[in-house]
C-alpha cells in the first residue's frame, strides 16, 4: 500500500508539479472574491492551458469536481498546498552567504511555502556568530554538529561557482538530502539525492535574447 | 541580411540558450585555473550532456574550435558573454517593493550579468522616497513620468499574485518590453511582449514533491 502509494507519487509529471501552483494561485484570487466554486474550464481559460489537461492534473491529487459546478474551491486549495508541501516546514540550511544567498536569508516570504532556512554557513571567519534576519551565521566548518542540531534535509546552495561541487558532496556526506542549486554550475549527486536548478542567469539570458531578437 | 540574422537568432532552442550559461560558467572555471583550450568533450562530460549537443549549441554563437585542440577558452568566454547578454546593460524597473522585491532590490549580484535595475515602484506611499541598496522606490503612479526618465526595457513583476495582471497590463501600456515575472501567476501578454516566468514557488513544489516521494 506504502509501496503503491510511492509509485503513484512519482508517476507525477514534472510538468504538472509545476503547473499545480499556478491552479492553486488563481483559484486562491477567486476565493479573495469570494467565489466557492471552479470549473476544469474557467482555470484552463486563465491559465492558457487545456480543460482536459487541467482536469488530469488535477486527478494526481486527492479531490474530484462535481458535474456542471466543479471543484469546492476551499477544499481545492486546502489539498492543493497540502500536495504541493506547502503547508508543512522543511528545514533548509544556506551555504555561502554572498549577495544571492544573504539576500535568499532576507524575508523571501518562501517560509509561508514551508521553507524554513534555520542557518547559514560561509567560508568568511568574520560572517561567524552574525546573523541576517534573524538566522544565525556559522562557518562551514561547524556543519557537522549544526546538522546534528538542526537536522536539515535541503541545502541551498549560493556559493561562489568554483565551489560549487565540493560544497555539494559536503553537505550530502553530512546527510542533506535534497540540494537548491542556485549557481550557474551543474552539480553532479547519487541517484538518491533531489537536485532542483534554479538558475537567475539562465533566465536572464534567455529573456535577453528574446528581447534582442524581437528588437531586431 | 538584417532578416537573416533575425531568424538566426530566433532558431536558437530554449533548451540550448538555458545550457550556454552552463558552458560559461565551467569555461570560466577552467580559465581561472590556467587552462587555455576547451574540447567540447570536456565540456559535456562535465555538463553531464553528450558531446555532439555540446558542439552544435556552441555552432550558435559565432565560434569555431580546432580539432583536437578545441576552443580557445578566452574567446569562447567573450563571444558567450555577448551572446546572452551578459556584457551589456538592460535597464529594469521592479513593481512590488515586497519581501521578495526588497531582497532582489539588495546586492542579487545580477548587474553582472546585464540586468541594470534603476528604480522600485511600490503602491504603499510610505516606500515612496526610500531607497534600497541605494536604489530610488516610487510610487506606482510616477511610473510614467520615470518611464520617461529612465527609459526602462524590462519589468520585474513581485507584486502580490491580485495585481499581477493589472501591473502587467500598465506597464506594457507604458513602454515595457520584457517581463520578469516572479509571481507564480500567468500574466496575459501580447505577442510582442516578452515573458520570463521565474517561480520560485514552483522550484519549491517540484523539490518537495521529489523529496517526499523519496523518502517513503
């Protein structure tokens, strides 16, 4: 049952998992307006995406509309966070706290979303003992009984790009199980490891480009 | 030969325009410590992507390798530098001076790479006059009058995910060519208008969701 549960997990599309925030942002305004119920077909209009796609996204998750009213938008929203991990904590300790990653350590409002960033680390001895926000400040070499403290399983990762992988293989050997990649660099992990990419640059070069290309 | 070269630019895949700034940062790694060539070999062991793709990304920007030596790496570093954009300044206005528009207001360490963001508007009156990390915020209605003043190309949108396509609509109206759009709401646009979706939200789902499904 655990086992069948866990494939049923992992059958998810990775495009639906990124779609599902968005259903579960408008479906949110429409609950601001003080709307209680929505159909497959009004959120495919807003989103730009297909009824009967919105319709089997939404069959991964635990809810089914009715005929002719739709989804209960309160329940929606409800297993839609639930699914999505929003609405529990995940610890998550920062390494390298530059201008990305003390500016990630400022109120990124990613808490409400259940990120919980409870320390971050650099290589700076005079960054030790300060804290941004509230979040204590160690040196890297105070991972080790800092993870036994706090038990983190997600490391974001903004250090410098040469630092990248030997920071990487760090925090997995010290139990991080699940990286943020927020450097240019592609970190190679085991199998076992979760490795999400979210590279600023890249995104900016691409919205470059289009704009260069439109100009032209 | 304009048209020619517009089309040149328009081919390129979104997926290789996301791999060059990877390209980038390893070359620029591998210059700093002394090398002076590139195989395309190299390059797509340590990407983790097969070599043939390696070459004909790199058969987009305007360079040729030697063989059996590779790319000079100096030249390969400019000629990718310039073809994303990263050597030259777009200005930029972010809308929506909230926790996540504060932060990417401090250092982000993105003027690096192109993105020059000389002012923040805000509806609050109170953030009206204040500056972050010496960057002046407005209020929302002298964006015209400032649109005038700076001439921005790009708009940042960290408004909260009610007023995104209202902002969107008024700047586009405006002058904004290019949005940057951090709320896990999917603006409406018209065709000419470019959109780059960042939604940390999401990266967040899909890492959770991974997580989860491992652990069980």
């Amino acid at each position: 049952m655990e086992n069948e549960e866990m494939k049923q997990i992992w059958k998810i599309p990775k495009p639906t998992l990124r779609r599902l925030p968005w259903y579960l942002a408008f479906v949110k305004l429409l609950k601001g307006k003080g709307e209680t119920f929505v159909s497959s077909t009004q959120i495919a209009k807003e989103i730009n995406v297909d009824s009967s796609q919105v319709a089997k996204d939404l069959s991964f998750v635990n809810i089914s509309g009715k005929t002719r009213i739709g989804y209960e938008i309160n329940a929606l929203i409800n297993v839609l966070e639930d699914f999505l991990g929003f609405t529990s904590q995940h610890k998550a300790f920062l390494f390298g706290v530059g201008s990305l990653g003390a500016a990630l350590l400022q109120d990124f409002g990613l808490n409400q979303y259940g990120l919980d960033i409870v320390a971050g680390f650099d290589i700076r001895e005079e960054l030790a003992g300060t804290n941004i926000n509230g979040i204590p400040i160690y040196h890297i070499q105070d991972f080790p009984s800092k993870q036994k403290e706090f038990g983190a399983i997600i490391g974001i990762i903004t250090v410098p790009v040469e630092k990248a992988q030997e920071v990487t293989e760090q925090i997995i050997n010290g139990g991080i199980k699940a990286l943020w990649n927020f450097t240019p660099f592609r970190i190679r992990v085991p199998e076992h490891i979760v490795v999400q990419n979210t590279s600023m640059y890249a995104h900016l070069a691409v919205m470059f480009n289009r704009l260069n290309s439109m100009n032209h």
